[in-house]
C-alpha cells in the first residue's frame, strides 16, 4: 500500500466510525423518546436492544 491509499483508508474509516456514532446517538435519542410513550414495554425493548448491540459489536 502507497501512502496516500493508507491515508485514505484511515479517512474512510474515520468517516464509518463518526457515521455510526451518529446513528447510535439518533437511534438512542429516539428510543427515548419511544420510551416517554411507552413506559410498559421498557424493560423489553431494553432486552432487544441489548441483543442487537451485542450482535452489531462481535
């Protein structure tokens, strides 16, 4: 690999990872959110996104 290929794929992946941050911050926000309405279903909502975030981080 060149140098500039290498800096590229550092931009890129810095890129990725700010893009995901971004989607988790919306995506938590929102589940908030969803959470003020209903209040009932917390705890299993919280289950399922636990078990998501397992999957998307192995």
């Amino acid at each position: 690999l060149s140098d500039s290929n290498k800096r590229f794929i550092v931009y890129s992946e810095l890129g990725f990872l700010s893009i995901t941050a971004k989607v988790k911050l919306t995506a938590s926000y929102l589940f908030e959110g969803y959470r003020s309405f209903f209040p009932v279903n917390a705890d299993e909502v919280d289950t399922v996104l636990n078990d998501r975030q397992v999957i998307t981080e192995r």
